[in-house]
C-alpha cells in the first residue's frame, strides 16, 4: 500500500448524495494507518491547482455525518476539465502535499479527468492511485446499472410529476414541464413513476433516445386533449430533431457553452415556453401550461432516496477499498445483483471514461412517448421507501343520478 | 338546524392540504342527524350547475383519509366566479336536491362567490347556510394570521431554496428563482426561512410590496456578487414597477386573462428568462441561472407542513360546528394564540371576500430586499416538524497550508 495523504474532490453538477459518498470515502480512509491524512479539495480540480484544501482529518465524524445528509457538493464543484498543462500543475501540487491516493466524484466528464490524472501519472512515474467515484443524475455512466444521484432526482422528478397530475386534473389543460438529461432519457422517464390509474399523466413523455417532431407532438397532444379533457407531458431538454439538432437550441437566441463544449440547455427555459406557445397557437387549447423542473432537480433538499444515499454511500466506501487493497486505478461501478440487491465492482477508467449510455429500446414503449413495465421494474425499488401515494375519491361507484339535467 | 343535505365544493387554484378541509367536512357533519348526505360538486360551482355531484357519504372513512393526504383538489376546481344568473341556476339544483348546507372552500375569489351566493339565497327567502372555508397558498386573505396551504407551499419554496444555495455555492454565479404571489409577497419571503450561515442566499428578496427598479436590482446583484462571489435571488412573480405594472406583464407579448380578469402570471417563465438576460447583458456575469418554481409550489407531493395539514383539518371541522350551531353564514379564519397555537372565528363573509392582504411593513427589512426577524418568527412554526437541514464542512479552521502558492 502507497504511504501517503488521500484527497478527494467533487466535480461537475451536485447531486443530492454526492456528499455520501465523500463522507464513506472519508470514514472508511480512517481505517488504513498508511492513510497520514485525509484531504479535500475546494472545487474539484480547481481547487487542487489552487492549493485549497480542507483537512477532512480534523472534521467531527458527527458533522460529517450531517453533511453526508445534505444536498449538493460540501466541498464545491468546477466545470473545468484538465488539459496536459493543467494536470502537471495537479502534479505539482499533489507531490508538494505528499498525496498518494486521489478520488474524484463525478460523472462523464469527471471520470475522464481522472483517465487523464491517471494516465499522466503513470507516464511521469508518480506514485498515485486514482479511482473515480461515480454520481450523476443523468444516470448515463456506462458499465453502471445506475448512478448515485440518479434515483434521488428520480424520485423529485416522481413525485413532481404525480402532483403535476392531480392538479391538471383539478383545473384541467395542458401541462409540460421540462427535465432535465442532456443525451439519457432516463431522468424523464421517471416521470411515469407516478401514475397509479390509466388516465394519470404524464400521458406522454418524450426522450432524447427518439426523434422529435413538432408535428407528430402536435397530434399526439391533440389525441390525448380529446381522449382525457386534459393533457400532462414530460419533455427531456435534450431533445432533438431526425439531424440531431436539439429542439432548445433551435430557438435559442444565443448558445453558451460550457468548457467541455456541451450546449447550456437547463436554466434557461425557452424550450418550455416554445412548446405550450405552439400547443397553444397550433391546437387552439386555452390552459396551457409550461414549466421547467430546473435545478430543484438536482438540489432539492428533503426529497432523497434513502437507496441512493446507502448507495453512495458505500460508492465512496469500496473506493478507499480497491485504492487500499487493489492493483489499479479504476471506477467504482455498481452492478445489481438482486431485486434488490447491488454490489459494486472497480471498472478500467478507460471503459467508463467519455462515454454516454442511454436508455436501451426495451425501456422505451413502441409508440416511442411511453415507458415500459421494464423500466417501472428497473426504477421502483431505486427510489427507496415511503414514496408519497396519491389517492382519489371514488366518481364512478358513488355519482349521484342528475334531477335537472336529462 | 336545517334539514338536508349538505354540499361541499373546491375553488381556485389547489394546495396540498385543500383535501384536508373537504374530508374535515365530511366527517365532522356525519355526528349530526339533520345532515341526511354529503354531496361533493366536481370541479367548484361549475359541478353545481352541471348537477355534478359524488355521495361522499359512500364513500369509506378509510380513503377520505387518504385523499386528505393527498395534494390538489380531490373534487376538482374551477375558475368560473359565479354572477347572479350563474347563482340563480345554482340554487335551482341545490333546491331539487335539497341542500341545507353549502361549503366553498378557496381563496379571495371564492370568499367572493360564497358572498354573492350567499345574499342571493336571503334575497330569495332559501333557507341555506353558506360558509366559506379558507385555502391560498398566496396567504392573502384578510382577518386571518395565515391561511391553509400556504404553510406547505411556503415549506417548499424555502426548501427549494435551501438546496439552490447550496448548489449556488458549489458552483458559483448568478441564481434566480421566480416565485408565484400575485399581489403579496409571504410565498417569496419565505425563501429566507432555510438560510442558517450569513452568507447564505438569497441574498435578495424581491417582493410586490415594494416597487421593483431595473437599475436598483442591477446594482444590489452587482453588490452581492462582488461581496460573495456568487448571488442568490428570489424574485415575486408579481413585481411591478412604481406605476404599478407588473414586470412580467411589461414583457409578455400576449396577455393572457382569466375569468377573474387577473393577468396570467403562472405557467410562463419570461420573468425569470428576462431578469437573468439582463444580469447576463448588463453586469457581464457568465454563469447566470434562472428558474420558474411553477406548479410545484402548489402541488408537489409529499412536502407538507404537518401543522398546515391539521390546520386545514380543523377548519373544515369547524365549519360544519358554525354552521349547524351558528346564526350566520360567514368565512372563518384562522387566529395565533400561542407560540404556537391556533383557535378559529367565523367572520362574515363580506369582511373578508375580495379583499386582499399583503405583507405588513413590520415583515420586511428597510432594504426592502430581505424580510425581518419578526417574518421569521411568525412562519418558522407554520412549516411544521422535520424541517430539512443544511450543515457544511468547517472551512475556516480545517483549511490546509498552502506550500507552493504564495
């Protein structure tokens, strides 16, 4: 075992568990004597570069345990992704404070970070052991059956969308509201979690895994409007056309991009506003409605699966494992091994690094705007307990027989 | 006591307690004997008219208490405000199905309906007792310390923002969020309710108590960001100008207006998108997010005040006992007695239909842009127990020595 500190950092967009798994990564480190101290870097790899460290080592276990319970990245977050020259300054930085083990949480792009660190390391010769820690609500890591993080945000999406439902029913119209999921389809999907009676909504979702077209929404809304009075819809943001031109950035004026080159598609939402603007031209439909779940996604506080949190929890756990007892660098990935039951397994960075899955064909209905029971059975048990439950008063079996009206 | 049955029906816009209110009805008027049924009207007065009525007597103690725990309006709402053809038509079913008893549970626009229906069943000598049972989320009716749903929506709103902080923090910009309140501003103070350390957002609150100016709020956000390196803000859907027009109306293109003549505010993001453009343009800040909390306010599951929901409870009950034991139609409120305890008064209808109440002066800060300890105190008890809470890591005596920065 490399003698030496442990840092860890949190990259890319906070989850509502990302800290559990800063925390098991932390506490578990603790147990290794070879473990001198226990770092963690302000904003990711900015913060290495910059030298920002808090020593986690003088950290009460007790207050780690309230972080571990709090939403978004304890430590911060950064959207910067290492190029060679930027990895040689985490060298520098890394071999001046004697660090032996680093662990970086995060998703795609984060774990291409680590590749980079890992691969540079190994060509100058450090001594250092890397292993990425997967999170992300897109839930698109490869090599995964999900991701921490995911199923929380699943789970607020759920329940957004069960509410969104009874109250469309209450004053009835059309409902869309946009989620997020830049090229995975899996956070939208969740959506359908919700529905308990055939004519709860969403009555239709629309994924980045199939084709948008304006047209086929337009009758589709138009179907549904006739069928139930009423219309509840879920929208990915990453929706594109049949060339793979994204619907948002269609219409939005200006395109900021991110350092990665992704198209900034959440916090902004135009894409909402657009769609009920055309339901409402196009279809001739008073109510409608837009709007756009944003970053209560993914941050929401009291709104966690207590299956992500354990999950997450041990992510960071088996990391400090593998980077103890293993031979190589690698990601930690988790594998499902019963209903319900997971396990974890560390993955070649190289095979999850860059790489975007999506939801499989047999996830997605034929009509291309529903779920299936497989992705109900894949979802349910990944929420976790005391999910909220809708009921309703009983119309059919209890209507009284109209006395003016024949 | 009157003889007959008795009518229960929901307006306006729906809570996550209004269910409460119904089922309180329901129950408590089956311990009187006069009470021959319990009808609930579908869909408001609009149910009435269309001899849209469920024997809510069938239906089992067992899922009235179900439907109590679920948000958004179980019998279904509606917009229509009832004129005096509209009232005439309603008393021509409530005689042939022989209602005694009336019960319209909404905000102000309902109050107003139950006010009119209520003088037209004395102009024309029927024999029918009316009450007004309270629920906004918008917390505006007058002679009471608060009204139903709002205590839920305002929990949601200030966990919303607890999260949104500390994303904010983790990675740091500009975020806004717009929250809904037409004319009075508690549903976007109480963004500040999950604030702990001093530098946690928002830092600005922006109320429709106070005219809103382009260049003030330009300036307060440029302070923030300079001061903290990042700013959070929680915008009134309803800020006007000080010649009273509505930001948000300023920019929409097509105006759309409900029966009530009330300009939509809901459902459209262009306040949020316009405000956050303009930080962007204007201050040269990169990072720059904006969100529209919509409907979520009002209906998401499983985020609710335990206090509201008993409070919600409670008036139901206590609208059957004023009005089989009382003289007078009327509204009732809610009154503080204790920190924190509640009792109830009925107030005549006409005190209260149609007014509107807005945040005393006492509630908001001489900056006009934060709320005052006073407004903490009295809401912190309406968001009822287990509260979410955010802790940190311990920055400032953990941090790390830097070596090679100096």
């Amino acid at each position: 075992m490399l003698k030496g500190k442990l840092l860890v950092a949190q990259g890319g967009g906070p989850t509502a568990v990302i800290n559990q798994s800063m925390v098991g990564a932390v506490l578990e480190s603790r147990k290794f004597l070879n473990v001198e101290l226990v770092y963690g870097a302000l904003n990711g790899v900015r913060g290495i570069v910059d030298e920002n460290f808090l020593d986690l080592t003088r950290e009460t276990t007790h207050n780690l345990e309230m972080v571990a319970q709090t939403p978004s990245s304890a430590l911060g977050s950064t959207r910067d992704k290492p190029d060679l020259k930027y990895c040689q300054e985490i060298f520098k930085v890394l071999r001046a404070h004697g660090v032996a083990y680093f662990f970086y949480i995060g998703g795609n792009d984060s774990s291409d970070t680590v590749r980079i660190v890992s691969e540079e390391a190994q060509r100058e010769g450090y001594p250092l052991r890397t292993i990425h820690i997967p999170k992300t609500i897109d839930n698109d890591l490869v090599l995964n059956d999900h991701t921490p993080g995911f199923p929380s945000a699943a789970r607020f999406v759920a329940q957004a969308f069960t509410g969104a439902n009874l109250d469309n029913w209450a004053l009835p119209g059309v409902y869309l509201a946009v989620v997020m999921g830049r090229h995975a389809g899996f956070l939208t999907a969740a959506s359908a979690l919700g529905k308990k009676f055939p004519d709860d909504g969403p009555h239709l979702i629309y994924l980045p895994e199939r084709d948008f077209d304006v047209d086929r929404f337009l009758s589709d809304v138009k179907d549904t409007y006739e069928r139930f009075g009423r219309c509840v819809i879920a929208v990915s943001e990453g929706i594109h056309d049949s060339s793979g031109v994204p619907i948002a950035v269609k219409l939005a004026k200006v395109q900021e991009r991110d350092a990665h080159g992704n198209v900034q598609l959440s916090g902004t939402s135009s894409l909402a506003d657009l769609l009920t603007e055309t339901i409402r031209t196009k279809l001739n439909i008073k109510r409608v409605r837009g709007d756009t779940l944003g970053y209560l996604q993914r941050s929401f506080i009291g709104c966690v699966s207590d299956v992500d949190q354990r999950e997450a929890r041990e992510a960071g756990e088996k990391a400090v494992q593998y980077a103890m007892w293993g031979e190589n660098d690698g990601s930690v990935t988790i594998q499902r091994t019963g209903f319900y039951s997971v396990d974890y397994k560390l993955a070649p960075l190289a095979a999850v690094a860059g790489k975007t899955r999506t939801m499989p064909d047999e996830f997605i209905a034929s009509s291309g705007t529903d779920i299936t029971d497989a992705f109900r059975m894949y979802l349910r048990p990944l929420l976790g307990s005391r999910m909220p439950d809708a009921y309703r008063l009983r119309s059919e079996s209890n209507s009284v027989p109209k006395i003016l009206t024949k």
